[in-house]
C-alpha cells in the first residue's frame, strides 16, 4: 500500500504521543508526519523512528496535502478542524466525542464493525476508551448468543483524563504522606487514596455523561438500538488501565466454559482466567499492552443465561491511539484512503 | 440498664481497637473491659476511658466473669473460643464468618433485623462488612417494594484485610516513587496504583467467598433465601471505607425520588445525592463516620423498576465494630443480657 502523510492533532497529549508511538511500533505506512497542538506546545519535538519532528501550532492551514489526521485534542478543536480537514481532502480519525453519535459518522471498533469505516464522508469517530474495551470483549460473544442487558461498573484510570491528572494523583499521594492538605485541580475531590463516582458532567437523569456515552455508543457499535444497557463509571487511583465489572444476560445459554471457548478464538482479546494460580486481568500488567484482557468469566445464578465477566485493557492503546491506528490500518490495507 | 464486663478478643486488631474505641464514644455501660489478643500483642495497651489496659493473652480461662464477648481475630479463634466463652455464660457477638451461615445463629444488622439477635443461643454473628452497608440501605427500599434481583460490584479498602495490608499499601507507593519493585506480602498482586478482583480465597465455581458471603449473608439477614444476587468485589487503594455500585431490580415501581425519601428517613442511612453541586458519597469522607452514605440514585432504564445506587461506609465502624457494639446496646437496652 502507497505511504501516507499523517497528521496527529493534539500530538502532545498522554492520546496523541501513544498515537505516534503506535504509527511507528505498528509500521504504519508513513510518508510524512505532522504533529499539530496547540500554541503551549510550541517549540516541543516528538520522536518519531528516530527523528525528532517539531511540533507545529495548529491552524486552517494546517491540514494541506494530509491523507490520514488522527484528532485527539478535545471535542472543541474536532468540530472546529475536522471539516477543514475534511474538505482538504484527508480522513479524519477523530477520538473525540464530537461527531460520535451523528448517524452519518461511523463508529468504529475494527474487530467488532472494522466494515462501517468504509461509509465514511469523510469523518470516523474512535469510540470511547470504557466502551471500546468491553465491545471488544462482548461481541463475540453476542455473535453466539444475543444479549440482552448489560449491567457495567468500571474502574476507570487517571490517564483518560490526561496527563495533569496523573501528575494530581502523583502530587496529591506527596501531599499526604507529608501529612499535608491534597488539593485538587483536575477532579473536584481528591483522587490519592478515593475513588470518584464521576467522570465527564453529570447529566439531568443522575447519570454522567461517561455513563450515557457507554451505554449509546455500545448500541451504535453493536448495531443494536434497542440493547439494554446501564453503566457506572468510576475514577480510581490508578494510573494506566481501566477496569470494568460486567453483568451479561443473553437470549440463551452460554457457559463459562463456551464463552471461554470463543474468547480465546476473538481478535484482539486474551484470556487470562486461571483464579486458582491468582490469574486474572490487572491494569498495571495490561498497561501498555495491545488485547482487551478479559478473565473471571463465571456464571451469573440470579438471572437466566447470565454471565459476570472482568475486563482489563490500556485505555491509551486499545481505549484510543491503537483503536485510531487499526482504523486508519483497514482504510490502508482496503486502498479507501 | 446494668453495667456489664466487656471482653473484646483480637483487640489489638484494626477492628478490635475499633471496637473499643466506639464503646468508649457511645459510652457503652461497661464495668470492667478486658483486650484479649495473642502472645504476639503480650505487653502492650490500649486507652479506655482514660486508662491504659494492658492486653491479656488469650486463654481458656479468658471470659470467667465475662458478660459480653466481641470477637476479631479470625474464624479459627472464634471457632475454637466462642463455645468456651458461652460456657463461661458470656454473650459473644462475633465479628468473623465462623458461624455467620449456621443456621441457629443469628446474622444481625440492628437497623435491619435486630429483632433476631434476641434469639441468640450464645452467640450472634456480625455480618461481612460489604453486606451490612448494602443491607442497612437497600432494607427500607425492600420493604416499600419487595427487591427481586440485586447486582453489586465493591471497591473495598484495603483496612477491610488489616494493618498489615494498611502497612503495603503505604510501603507499595514509596517503592514504586523510589523506582524500586514493589514487594508483596499480603496480596498476591501489587495493590499500589492497582485494583484487584480478588477478596478472600477462590472457589470452584469461579466466584470469591467474599462475593459468596455477600449472596448468602444479604438473603439471610433480609430473610429472602430466594432473592436473587450476583456480587463482584475488587480491592482499590483506599485506606478506610468500602464504596459500592449496586444496581437493584424490584417487584414495583419505585422511582429515584420516593427511594431518596424513604432513605433519608431510615435508620442509620445518610443520603448525599446532588451531584449539580458534586456531592456524593466518597470512602475518603466517610472514613470515621457511622451512616451507610448512598447517592447517585438514579432510574435504571435497562430493565423494569430498577435503580442504581451508590453506597459508601467506613468498613471498620459500621462495617464491623459499630454494628458489633449496636448489638450489644440493643441486649442491654431490652435487658436481654
């Protein structure tokens, strides 16, 4: 397949330097890259296969010649310079939650619907990290035995928010061992040491925003308007890796054993489930790892057909730079781009 | 009501210092106090009312005189002493799983059942720590609108374990701070930074006996052996106060506002629930308090008559010795003791 010039917008984020480590641990056919972000980051350099590319201050220009933009800068900056992009001829990749819900947008997981990325004008939305990694998980097993409710409370890290929390998180654990007051300047409480209920706004119903993108953008992905869904998703004082407890019912059996069987068959997926030996997904083995991890698979006796699984993966790889990459990689390898 | 000799065994325990602590508060009618502990803890003392008490090493000849014996040191010590106690014609209330499922022994949450603990034929068992929370809230619901099928999912402290788990924890965060690996000693995995779906010991079907203890201990003390219950418990690196994502499916219709009325009108509930204004509950306030806190209340759409809580306590007070030291109140008050 021919080289393609890249562009990463918001290349200095925790997102979009994972998105250009991935470009060049996966190969990616680059001819050019371009890594574009904000005036703050002016001056800084990138590694990219070994040279150090400057990064350039974002702006209408930005985008002439591009063939491929990865967008992780916020949803702002995706519904400002996506249609520049756009309309300068380039895919946009974008990892934001603007253009997520919008029917005429794909939504793309490339295990579970890598297809809808073909039906694409010209924009394609990366989902969120929590629903990523449990679609992943999921689908398969949807595919044997359809499923009709998901009950799902995650564990989420402070990298998806980015990299001023990590260092919050790093401060704040300092500020109390010195027995000193933790502040807090990215989350509204403290973080070290806590677990927060809240991630994104909070909506009129009660639930987060975070809550309401897993439970929409599951259904969109899967293809199934009518699935029921409910989330809870929390912050915990973890630094890489989001973890999610998930309560599956299906339309009809399906054992630990058989669900056991088709996991460990599912791309992008690995099993660990030996509880015996103490093996099951941790967050800080699966940071900076590529499957979604997937391990306490058992039997659910208080509804029919149900299984609780436990799902592991890196919220920076698969929850968003890898995800983008895999989508740019299906448009490449099918020479729709 | 008369005064009583109070014995606390395993004293010098997080729970058992716990304990002492919340008679000596709630100014607990007690003659005489005697800390029973192993030969490890001989030598040492503990503040009651003023005084230091030396430790005993526990013995046979322990509860002579006793009247009321509070245990917490294990299933083993309570197994083997709680008979020789009750011999002795003390009370126990004991805070170990020993006899918790025996069916002669009573499983009390006084806000929920205290009525079964006039029953006791010499021993009354405290329930699990992760169970009475969630009991003590989701009770008053029940009784409005009878609670058809409950699923959990804990983030639990690491003091629910003990010192010595306090202790890793602290150590784990400054040998990875130092770039040092972090050593493990009480969990089979890193709890720095990290969350672990793994409490207590693995059974065959795949499931904890934590999670076990949370089925079986809820129907007993609802007195629904019928009910239908999943649960998944993770430890998190907290310290203090166990947090809880609990999606309840009932019989009727109850929706977020008649639950937040009858909550904040039940016994023992404190209901923080405004998330417009970021309040919620959170294990780092909590800590030190006696309520079971519940928030976010919210309709679950994914099934019928289903709401999602989110419940907080401090996993040592009401968790554990509070609930021990109300049992007792409620047998001196009802001159039962």
């Amino acid at each position: 397949m021919g080289e393609k010039h890249v562009a990463v917008v918001g290349a200095t984020g925790m997102v979009g330097r994972e998105m250009v480590k991935v470009l060049e641990q996966r190969d990616f056919p680059v001819s050019r890259i371009t890594l574009l972000a904000s005036e703050r980051s002016k001056g800084l350099q990138i590694k990219f296969r070994g040279d150090l590319i400057p990064v350039e201050v974002l702006n209408t220009n930005s985008f002439k010649g591009v063939d491929i933009c990865l967008f992780s800068a916020g949803a702002g900056i995706s519904r400002e310079y996506a249609p520049i992009a756009v309309e300068e001829g380039a895919v946009v990749i974008d990892n934001s939650s603007a253009f997520r819900m919008e029917p005429e947008v794909p939504l793309v997981v490339p295990e579970v619907n890598g297809q809808e990325a073909f039906k694409n004008k010209g924009i394609i939305a990366n989902p969120n990290c929590s629903t990523i990694q449990m679609v992943v998980v999921i689908a398969p097993l949807h595919r044997k035995a359809v499923i009709e409710r998901i009950v799902v409370t995650t564990f989420q890290s402070v990298s998806g928010t980015g990299k001023k929390a990590v260092d919050e998180l790093e401060r704040q654990v300092k500020q109390i061992q010195s027995g000193e007051h933790a502040t807090c300047e990215v989350y509204p409480h403290q973080i070290a040491f806590n677990v927060l209920p809240h991630i994104d706004v909070f909506l009129k119903n009660g639930y987060t925003k975070e809550e309401i993108k897993m439970v929409n953008e599951t259904k969109k992905i899967l293809g199934e308007p009518d699935l029921r869904i409910t989330a809870t998703t929390v912050r915990v004082p973890v630094f890489v890796g989001h973890s999610e407890s998930v309560n599956v019912q299906f339309s009809k059996s399906i054992t630990p054993e058989e669900a056991r069987e088709i996991l460990v068959e599912a791309p992008g997926v690995e099993v660990i489930d030996d509880p015996e030996r103490n093996l099951y997904p941790l967050p800080i083995h699966c940071a900076g790892k590529d499957p979604c991890f997937v391990g306490r698979i058992r039997e659910d006796p208080s509804a029919p057909n149900s299984l609780n699984l436990w799902i592991v993966a890196d919220n920076l790889r698969k929850g968003a730079a890898l995800n983008a990459v895999q989508i740019a990689e299906i448009l490449c390898e099918n020479k729709a781009i």
